[in-house]
C-alpha cells in the first residue's frame, strides 16, 4: 500500500511524498483553490513540480490543482535500474495516488507529454475520469511522424539497448 512519508508546505502549495507498494517514493504537489474540481495535470518533459500554465484561471473557477512528478523526475525516484520509464509507468503513479487519496472524480489534463499520460489515466480509470484535455501533444511516431529522421533514427537504437545500461550512462 501506500503510505505518506513526508509532507512540506509553502505559501500556495503542498508536495507529499508518497511510498508506493513497490518500495519507489513519488512526489504529489498540490494546490488547492476552495473548490470541490480537482484536476491530475501532467507536466511537460522535462519538467516537474507543480506546473500551472494559468494560475489565475485555475484559481477562478475553484480548481485543486494535483500533480506527479514521473519516474525519475523532480522528488519521484526512478524506475529499478532494469526497467524502462514508460507512459504505463507514469500511468501507474498516478492510479495509484488517486486511488491513494480517494478521489471520485477528477479531470486530467497534460501538455506535451503529459498528455499521453493524461490519456493512459483516463483508459484505466473510466469511472474516475470525468473529463481530460490535452496540449500540444505530439501524436505517436508511428502514426504521425514528426520526428526529424536522425532523431527518430536515433529513439530506435536507443530502445534497443537494456535500460540497466542505459540509466548506467546517464547518471555519469
């Protein structure tokens, strides 16, 4: 299960960290507005902490702003060195937290990458989700190119290697 291993404040906006059942220890900030919405938002990569692209619009209309840091960002701690941070692993996160806190119906929003986050939530928790947005979400590749071609040339060769080897060349 979960459990709440430490809660800061600062003027506007709390950060909880979570200890999820799989031992990793995730960061939730939250800023709430007085009103009963509350809506999970999905932070750009890279990117953390809490992100509110219209503070003034989130505070008018009463919304709580929640938001979690992903794998390997900001106060979350990474995936096991063996595994590959995903969409569904971020997505997991986040199921959890909610489910954690108890919600029954929020709203997720994400930008830029978030957004495939935000879709992933909406997917596994249907009855929880009552509506989403997303911004400037880039389409999957495979789809929809957008990628320049040595860029997406480049993603490839980099899913081929084993991610215990590539988080070894990235913390260096």
């Amino acid at each position: 299960g979960l459990m709440t291993a430490n809660t800061s404040m600062t003027k506007e906006a709390t950060t909880e960290f979570l200890a999820l059942g799989n031992g990793r220890t995730v960061a939730v900030h939250e800023k709430p507005a007085g009103g009963d919405g509350v809506v999970l938002m999905f932070h750009p990569a890279p990117g953390a902490g809490l992100f509110d692209p219209g503070p003034k619009v989130t505070a008018d209309r009463g919304v709580t702003l929640v938001e979690i840091d992903r794998p390997g960002y900001g106060g979350s701690q990474p995936l096991a060195a063996d595994h590959w941070a995903t969409v569904a692993s971020a997505a997991d996160d986040a199921v959890a937290v909610l489910d954690h806190r108890g919600y029954r119906s929020v709203g997720v929003a994400g930008w830029s990458a978030g957004g495939r986050i935000a879709l992933a939530v909406a997917a596994r928790r249907p009855d929880l989700v009552d509506r989403f947005a997303v911004v400037a979400t880039p389409a999957p590749h495979a789809q929809v190119p957008w990628m320049p071609a040595d860029i997406s040339s480049a993603v490839d060769a980099l899913r081929c290697l084993p991610a215990k080897l590539l988080h070894a060349v990235m913390s260096q």
